[in-house]
C-alpha cells in the first residue's frame, strides 16, 4: 500500500485559511502602519484591529470593549488569572481559586505558582469520563473565594465540561452564591474558562455560558500562530501583568501586530459560520474512526465522555504498548498524531488528566490522541484503520511482558 500524508493532530494546530491569508496580505506590506500612531498609515491599521475586535465581540454576545488581543491561549490564560488575583489584593482579605485537575499546563501551572506565592488553590476532581464533579464544586466554594477555572472542553480527551452549571454555582443570584458571599465582601465569584478547543464546534456566546472571562487561540480555529483573544466581562477588576505601553486597555502593552489580529478575526468567524456542518462531518468521521479501533484492535480503550464530547477528538488508551512507540510507528507510515497535549508531547510522564480519570499510570502511557480537522477525508480515517492494528500488533509483540 502506497504511504499517504494522514493529518490527525488539529488540535495541536490547524492550517491557516486560504481566505484569513488573503485579508492578511495588505497589512504585511501596503497597510503595515502601526495602530497607535496618528498618521494615515498608523489610523488605517487601527481600523482594521478595531474592526476586528467587533467581529471577535459579535461572535462572543459582548462588547468590543470587553475583547484583548494577546500573544496565544496560554498568555491569555495567564493574563485572565494572574490579572484577577492583582487586580482583587487591596480587595479581599484572603483569596482562595478553584480549578479543575485537567486544565491545560497553561493554566495548572499558572495556578501552581500562585500556590507558591501563598494563595489557596482547590484542584477539583474528575469522574471516570473527565467531568468536574459540581457537588466537590459547591463543597469547595468558601466566602474568600474570588476566581473558579474550569476548560470548556479538555483538549486530550474531548470531553466538555457543564460550564453554564458550573457558572450556576458561583453566580451571586443563585442561593449558593447568596449564601457563601455575604455582605463582608460583597464581591462576586469570577469564572474564566479556556475555550482554545472548541472554537469551530461549540456555542461561544458568553453570556450564555455566564463566564467573566473566556480564552482562545488563533491557531486552533485557522488563523494565523501569534495571536490570542481574552473575553473579559465590563466590571471585572483585573491588572496588567506586563507593563510598557497603553495597548489594549492597558493590559497587554505592545504594538499590535495587525495582520494577526485582522486573521484571527476572519479565522473566527469562517469556524463560527460553519459550526453545524463542521460538526455534521467531523463527528461522522470521528465515529468511524472509533467504531474501526474499538472493533479491529483489542485491549483498546476509549477515553472521555461517551456523548459530551468533541466532534474532533478520539482519544484512545492501547494497553501493552507505548504511546511514544505508537506515535513514532505512526509517523512512519505518513500518520501524524499525538499522544497527549502538543505542549506536553515531549514529557514522558503519563498525562495528568488521564491520571486524574483514575487511570493506572501503566495503562495511561499508552495514549494517543486522534484529532480531525475540516480537511480530514474517509480515505485518511480508512488508512488509519489499515495501517494501525499492525503497529499495535508489533509493539505488543515486542514488548509481551508490559
């Protein structure tokens, strides 16, 4: 059989758009002013990030004040949570943050230093599928309570999480809330969630979801690497964590790379546009990808929820091989994947949300993550399906005793 080129990380990154690389070609060279000078060239390219910002705020129910451009999801993460602890010290006489054990390193890790400057930090469990458990939620909500964290979708295993019921339980309005923040402090619980995987699959309308801050990343939905978008609610005290300029609002300072932006701002809205039939096809395919792994490889999990999952991610445990083994033999055959989060393919430490899912650590070493993107064809998930029980069959030959 001919060796094909099998794409199957679009997670890790997608492919920039023909359309997002047309917008982008005048402001390389043509429009290439920068934003905040005031002459004709410096004006032309504010427009074009203002006009960007509106489309990004039009997609997310806000408003176009409450839209930040940054560097990617993981500064924007940082800015979110770093930002809300600054910005409430001189607020709340202690402060106490709750995330989740299956956050993206970006945020656990942002979390852990906040831990080692002296701030409480309740890391909340999952269940077998990769759901935050409410009750452990509503347990762990105390009146120092400022920011709760949870993903909208964990980009390993696909699940997504009940971000609205999760807003529910901190939101002031509801008896929980009334009860635990009472009139001491007067100040509401902030929730931030990390969207970089769903942007071309879920509903991003923030008001919806009853988050104050909402992260994304340009690359995962078709725009350019280098840009990030930080949603953050009218009224949310937050602080610059770098400093050296008036960028927007104050809190990302740098001149603002304009082409970036303006392609991230089309990327978004060619995903959003395309939800429905996204979804339709790569759920289809994803399926069959399933049903084809489960049926022609024993000794094969599947991770994640069963329903409440991402159309684009199929994420399976292989037990008796090795998922850097696997994704190697992979690789050689033309099939590019992952065997975990593309920040920490690298770590051959056993991923943290699968040992969080209560997943033996031997079991959780041989993950690998099949993610679809629009480009994805029958013919590649029908290639994957030759060529994969054979790689297993080998490594588990050769490894009998694991």
């Amino acid at each position: 059989m001919t060796m094909q080129k099998v794409y199957l990380d679009y997670a890790a990154t997608t492919p920039v758009l023909p359309e997002v690389i047309e917008v982008m070609k005048p402001y390389w060279s043509e429009k290439f002013g920068n934003a905040s000078s005031l002459h004709s060239s410096g004006r032309e390219a504010r427009v074009a990030v203002e006009e960007s910002r509106k489309i990004v705020a039009k997609i997310l129910n806000c408003e176009p004040e409450e839209i930040i451009f940054t560097g990617n999801t993981t500064t924007s993460d940082n800015l979110a949570i770093l930002g809300v602890v600054r910005g409430l010290w001189n607020v709340r006489e202690k402060t106490h943050l709750i995330t989740t054990q299956i956050e993206h390193h970006a945020v656990l890790d942002t979390f852990k230093y906040l831990e080692k400057q002296g701030f409480t930090v309740k890391y909340l469990p999952v269940d077998k599928y990769g759901v935050v458990d409410l009750e452990e939620l509503e347990r762990a909500i105390k009146p120092e309570t400022v920011l709760v964290s949870v993903m909208y979708a964990n980009n390993e295993i696909g699940t997504i999480q009940p971000l609205s019921e999760v807003s529910a339980k901190c939101n002031p309005s509801t008896s929980l809330g009334a009860r635990v923040q009472g009139a001491k402090f007067g100040t509401k619980i902030y929730i931030h969630t990390d969207a970089a995987a769903v942007a071309e699959y879920l509903d991003l309308d923030v008001k919806k979801l009853g988050v104050d801050l909402l992260t994304l990343g340009s690359h995962k939905f078709g725009g350019p690497k280098g840009v990030g978008i930080l949603y953050i609610r009218k009224g949310t005290k937050i602080s610059p964590i770098t400093f050296g300029g008036h960028h927007e609002n104050g809190l990302w300072p740098g001149t603002e790379p304009t082409p970036l932006i303006v392609g991230c701002a089309k990327a978004l809205e060619l995903a959003q546009l395309k939800v429905q039939s996204s979804k339709f096809k790569v759920t289809e395919l994803r399926d069959k990808l399933i049903k084809g792994v489960l049926g022609k490889v024993s000794g094969t999990i599947l991770t994640g929820h069963p329903t409440q999952r991402l159309p684009d991610i199929a994420s399976f445990i292989f037990k008796g091989a090795e998922g850097e083994a696997i994704l190697l033999r992979l690789d050689a055959e033309g099939i590019m994947v992952s065997s975990g989060s593309a920040c920490t393919s690298g770590d051959l430490r056993p991923s943290h949300v699968l040992l969080a899912m209560g997943i033996p650590a031997e079991d959780a070493h041989g993950s690998i993550r099949f993610s679809l993107g629009r480009n994805t064809t029958e013919e590649e998930i029908k290639y994957v399906l030759d060529v994969l029980p054979r790689i297993i069959t080998d490594l588990r030959r050769m490894t009998p005793n694991i």
